[in-house]
C-alpha cells in the first residue's frame, strides 16, 4: 500500500493530501528512510513520523484497504 494512503487508512493523518505533503517534506521515514508519497509499506515496517517537535514511532501491524474508526489504532503499535 502507498505510504500517503496508509497513514489516511490508520488515521495517523487526518487527511491523504497532508499526509503526501508530509512525505514530500521528509518528514516521515521507513526503517529509517526518507519516504515519499507512493513509498510502499509492508507489515513490520517501522515508520517515524515528525510534527514540529513530536517524533511518533509505529510498527506497521497490518495494511487493511478500509477500516473502520475504532478499529484502525489495530493497524500499527506505537514504539
């Protein structure tokens, strides 16, 4: 799955445009990589993700097309 596209699906970002801007900005990485937008993610992942002065680092659990709000915290595990 696209990386802009995971983040929207987990609700890590709200929306995919900022998420893409995000990875334009590089401010996200994977396993310690600079991501762009169509970075492809993959369970076991590690992602770190910038905003201003929070660093959040995930594992990617899972990489569901949809999910449902309750239910996509189970996508990933907050390091």
């Amino acid at each position: 799955m696209r990386l802009d596209k995971y983040l929207k699906v987990s609700r890590l970002i709200k929306r995919r445009t900022v998420a893409a801007e995000a990875a334009s900005g590089g401010r996200v990485t994977i396993n310690g990589r600079e991501a762009k937008p169509a970075s492809a993610v993959k369970t076991g992942d590690i992602l770190e993700l910038r905003f201003g002065a929070r660093l959040v680092r995930v594992e990617v659990a899972s990489v569901d097309e949809r999910t449902r709000p309750g239910d996509s915290s189970t996508m990933y595990r907050e390091l």
